[in-house]
C-alpha cells in the first residue's frame, strides 16, 4: 500500500503486483468451512450501500481467484475511507501486471461472470462490470508504472533507484 497526500486528503493505493500468476477457470472458494467463513465475512461489506460493489453480481460469483483478491482489496479501501483509517479519504486498488501475462489478464476464473458478461474477455473488464465507480479499480504493467515513476517530475531519489533497479532487473 501507497499513500498520497493532496490538499483534497489522502488517497490509498492498494497494490497487487502480479508477474507470472495465473489461475485456472472454477476453482471456487465458496465452498466448505473455509468458504462459509469467507462468505459469512465479505457478504455483507460487499451488500452494503456504501460499498463499492454495485449488486449486478452476487458476491458468490466473485468467489475466484484471482478475483476474490481484487474484491477484498476493493472492500478493503472502501472500509478504510469509511474509518478514515491513516486520514484516507479516497483509495484506488491496483493490479501491476505485465500486458505479455495473458494467463493472468484475461482468463475469466468465474464461469458465472463469464456467462453474465459474455462480451467482457479479460479480468480488468469483469471487475469494472460489477464496480459502481469502475475508477477506483486500474489495471497497468510494471512498464507503464515505471515509465510514470520515471516521467514525474518529483520523484524521490529512492524511487529513481528502484525504477533503475527494476529497469535493469526485468528490462522494462
């Protein structure tokens, strides 16, 4: 997690960093004790008014990763600028993966959503789907990411090494 401060508040960036993650499609996590635990859990921040969630899909059929992941993130920034937890007024969740991972980025894991939203093809699509503000959910690769980092005009020098290192790491 990342926060940025502005005059408007603080905005957390909930960061999932994939690289070579992929899930295959049915694997529900709704099944079982673990399931009725993850259900009795996130069925009712996902129901609320106030979440981030717009209700066109149940939160069963979000019971996949790596959607699940997403959708605990989503609830997760939602309930910190509910709490005002660490002055947060605002979040974004953010999955960093690159555009080559197609295994991660577009397989739809929930054969349900996959039914509901039969012309969405990729997982960034299934997830501003079911969102109310599809703007509190980006998807970009570590290239994107780093070539803003490095286009900042005020980026730190800890930032500027680790942009080199990942740079000279990965290639990006």
């Amino acid at each position: 997690m990342l926060i940025g401060k502005s005059a408007g508040g603080a905005t957390a960036f909930l960061i999932e960093w994939k690289y070579v993650e992929e899930y295959g499609v049915g694997k529900y996590l709704g099944a079982g004790k673990p399931g009725a635990t993850r259900l009795r859990r996130y069925s009712g921040m996902y129901s609320a008014p106030n979440s981030p969630f717009s209700g066109v899909a149940p939160v069963e059929e979000l019971l996949y990763d790596p959607l699940c992941q997403i959708m605990r993130l989503l609830l997760l920034g939602q309930r910190m600028v509910q709490e005002r937890e660490l002055g947060i007024t605002d979040y974004r969740v953010v999955v960093v993966c690159p555009e080559a991972n197609t295994a991660y980025r577009d397989r739809i894991t929930s054969p349900l959503l996959r039914t509901r939203f039969p012309g969405v093809v990729s997982i960034e699509g299934v997830i501003r789907a079911v969102l109310r503000d599809p703007g509190t959910f980006v998807m970009t690769s570590p290239e994107q990411l780093l070539s803003a980092v490095r286009g900042s005009g005020s980026v730190r020098s800890s930032l500027v090494a680790w942009s080199d290192y990942m740079r000279e790491r990965y290639g990006w």
